[in-house]
C-alpha cells in the first residue's frame, strides 16, 4: 500500500467528544457531530485531539471515538487522531490508529515536561519511526521547537506532512515556511484559530482548526473564502460582527475553548447538553446567553443557506 505523503488542507473539523449527564461519552451524539462536519464540506477530520478532550478521555473511549469516526466518515475525507502522552502511550495510540484504519495522526506536546530541543527530537522521532503513516507535529505549550529541530525532523521523517502551530510567534512562524517552503503544510492551529488567520495566511498557512465549525460551519466557510478571494471588507466585517465577540466569550474563563463549542451546538440544537469533564468548567449562564445573543445576531446577518448538493 502506497501512503499519499500530503497534509489535510482548507478548514480542518475537529469533533468534540459528547458526554451524557452521566459521563458517559455518547456515540451517537458523536456520530452526528462528525457526520455534520463532513456533510458542511470541512476538508477532515481531527477526532480525538484538544476538542475531543484528549486529556480526559480513556483508552477504550479513544477506540470508541476512533472507530465512530471511521465508520461515519467512510473515507470521504482524511481521518487524524490525536496521540500524545509519555512515549509508551503515544506509540500506543499511533499503532491503534493504524489498526483502526486512520490516516494519520497529530502529535500533541509531551506531557508536562518542558524539553530541550535534543529532548523534543527524540520524542517525536521515537513516535514517529514506529509508523508509515502520516505525521503531524504540533508546536504549543511545552512543545516549542527551533527551526533546527523541524528541519531535523522533516529530513529524516517524510512521514511528517505538516507542522500545526499553536504558539503564535509571528518570526519563528516565518522561519519555517520561508525554509521548508511547500516540503510541508502549515496549519494554524492557534485557540480559535479564524482570529488570527488573516495573519497566518499571509505567510503561507493555507489551513486552520476549526472549533467553530462545530457549530456555524457556514460563517468558517465565508469568512476563509473571503479570506483567500481578498474580500478585506467581508472578512472585516465578519471578524467584528462574530469572531471577537465571541472570542471575548472564550477568553472569560480557563477551558472555555472546549465548553464553548458545546455551548455553541447546544445552542444551534445538536444534542451535546454542553457536559465537559474536569478540569474544563461549562459554560456559566450569563456567558451561555450571551453566546445565544451572538449566535443569534450571526445567523440574522448571515443566514444559512442551504445548497441542494454540498461536494
């Protein structure tokens, strides 16, 4: 089997992982969510990363999880996994990607451990050089890594096809697309990452995550569009009348770019309840109603317009 060395591009879908109110994760409110996303045209599916609470998920719900997303997605698009961890449990969970049938997978930062950059290089290289499939390497937190590194990492693994970048240094950002030029995909994959596109897109970032399309997929699809056509205007008025306001929102409390998706679902009817495991808190009631106000003010401005057949 031939494996297409190329990453995932355009708005990235990254499913939330639906809870019970008694905990429990609920397959089929998470088959709805992912067939949502692909129905919406998202280029992917990201199942089991920061959305899909990866840090409070266990091994049988991750399979769960993964398995839900293969079935529901029935290679339309490219699935990706989230795999991190100490280094046992990533190979792990890279192997059981495979065998599940995924395409490939991000690799979240190390746990806990800030790292030199010889230390970063041998986590990833000892996930990496477990698997042939496809390899995306995520710059945040812990996980900060020098143009060195990448180069390093790109040279000796053509398993990796993108780097997404959570971290936001503008220089360094530059550094690696002006380097590495079109060897890899750059993602951006910064908290609600549309804010800080208009940016990320001038550099050479043709790809975003997108929590909010969990939700308003349609205003993800106008604002990008605008974006790439030059549409200034559009994009400005898109970036006033939703983004901040709603950014503010996620801003208010520690773990509200998780609660604040499945607020936002809630809102618009999916069945998610908004139940989140700790340490992430849901969303209090007077940020609830002011997520219903602005939803509603969106959708009044830009309606949802239906498209008889969505490729």
């Amino acid at each position: 089997m031939t494996i297409e060395r190329k990453s995932p591009t355009g708005i990235l879908g990254f499913p939330t992982a639906p809870f019970k109110e008694n905990g429990v994760l609920d397959e089929n409110a998470l088959a709805a969510n992912i067939q949502f996303l692909v129905d919406e045209g998202l280029s992917s599916i990201f199942i089991a990363c920061g959305s899909g609470e990866f840090h409070a998920i266990n091994k049988s719900e991750y399979q769960v999880m993964v398995e839900t997303a293969v079935k529901v997605v029935n290679g339309k698009v490219p699935i990706y996994t989230g795999v991190g961890g100490n280094i046992t449990t990533a190979i792990e969970l890279v192997k059981l990607s495979k065998d599940l049938g995924a395409d490939g997978y991000l690799i979240l930062p190390p746990y806990l451990i800030v790292g030199e950059q010889k230390g970063l290089y041998n986590y990833y290289k000892a996930v990496i050089e477990t698997s042939e499939l496809n390899a995306i390497i995520y710059q945040r937190d812990n996980a900060i890594f020098s143009l060195e590194t990448v180069q390093r990492l790109v040279d000796n693994f053509p398993q990796i096809v993108g780097l997404k970048d959570g971290y936001g240094n503008m220089e360094l950002a530059l550094e690696f697309t002006q380097t590495l030029g079109d060897r890899i995909e750059f993602l951006n994959g910064m908290p609600f990452a549309e804010i800080t596109m208009p940016a990320y897109a001038n550099i050479g970032f043709n790809s975003y995550s997108s929590a909010m399309s969990n939700y308003i997929p349609h205003i993800s699809r106008i604002y990008y569009d605008a974006l790439l056509g030059g549409n200034k205007e559009l994009v400005r008025q898109i970036y006033v009348d939703v983004m901040l306001p709603l950014n503010r929102i996620r801003q208010a409390r520690k773990g509200y770019a998780v609660s604040l998706i499945k607020a936002g679902m809630e809102i618009m009817g999916m069945d998610v309840r908004g139940t989140v495991r700790p340490p992430v808190i849901e969303l209090e009631k007077a940020h609830y109603h002011q997520l219903e106000a602005v939803i509603k003010n969106t959708l009044e401005k830009y309606p949802i317009v239906k498209e008889e057949v969505r490729s």
